[in-house]
C-alpha cells in the first residue's frame, strides 16, 4: 500500500491516513509505524519521521530475522538526527553505525544510500559546525569501502563524501 500510494503524490495523504489509522488500531503494529516514518522522511518531514523511527520495536524486526531493517532503521535515525540538527548527535554517532554495518552478517546488511544522500544534502547545515563533516566522511567511506555493494556506488560515495562544504 505505502509503495503504490507514494508513486503518485496525490496519494501520500491517503497512505498517511492508512498508516496513522493502523497505529490507532494496533499499537504494536511495527510495520505501519516503520512505513510512517519512511512516508514522513520521504517528503522530508524529518521530525515527524524521527519520531515514528525511534517508536519502533528493533527486537520485534530481530525477532522475524530482519536484521537488515534495524540497520536501515539506525541509518535513518542518523539521518533524521542530521537534518534537524539534533544536539545527541556526534563523531561517535557515526561510528557506532560503521561498527553495525561492519559487523552484521552479509545477508543482513543494507546499502546505506541514505546516510550518503543526507551527507550531500546536509553540505551547509549548521550541525557541521559541532561536528567534524571531514572526520564524518571518512568513517561512512571507509564503512562503504569495506562493503560488499557496487564499485560505481563506491565511486558516488568517494566523490560525494569528499567534497568540501
């Protein structure tokens, strides 16, 4: 529902009101609250979409070997933190993604496109003035480098990760 809502924009209120009203009826329902969040992200809501990914039961995704999920969820958690300039967010914030990334089975492990595109798209944000963008970029790239993805997503992650803001 939330994939073939969100094609077309007319429809995300629709897929919103879906999800939300999943929620209301069933609160352990980790799945609405999960796709929530990707809606809210996806039109850049990042507060809301914060909010939606910290409510999400990670044991629950554990639970059904979904690992990959709770991996894509803690990127995304980073990434919502980089847009909104959130204060808890550090070097070691990073680091501590690199490490799960780096750390999970193969099988398990997403391409995290998002950390990637929000270091681009977060160039002149003012959360790089208590944060070291150029200590950051080396920890996703060296964290990109070790994967197992593409050589031309590798390359993109190079190119985007160490220009100058």
């Amino acid at each position: 529902m939330y994939r073939s809502f969100c094609i077309d924009e007319r429809y995300g209120e629709r897929a919103e009101e879906y999800l939300r009203k999943a929620n209301g009826l069933n609160q352990d329902h980790q799945f609405a609250r999960l796709y929530l969040g990707h809606y809210y992200y996806d039109i850049g809501e990042y507060s809301r979409a914060l909010e939606c990914f910290e409510s999400v039961n990670e044991n629950y995704f554990r639970s059904i070997d979904q690992v990959w999920r709770v991996l894509k969820l803690h990127e995304l958690i980073l990434c919502c933190r980089m847009f909104v300039t959130s204060r808890d967010l550090t070097e070691g914030s990073f680091e501590t993604l690199a490490k799960e990334y780096l750390t999970a089975s193969s099988e398990d492990v997403p391409i995290p496109t998002e950390i990637l595109a929000a270091f681009a798209k977060t160039a002149n944000s003012s959360i790089w003035s208590t944060i070291d963008r150029e200590v950051v970029g080396k920890v996703v790239l060296e964290m990109i480098e070790r994967l197992d993805v593409s050589e031309a997503f590798k390359a993109s992650a190079r190119e985007t990760l160490s220009q100058p803001h």
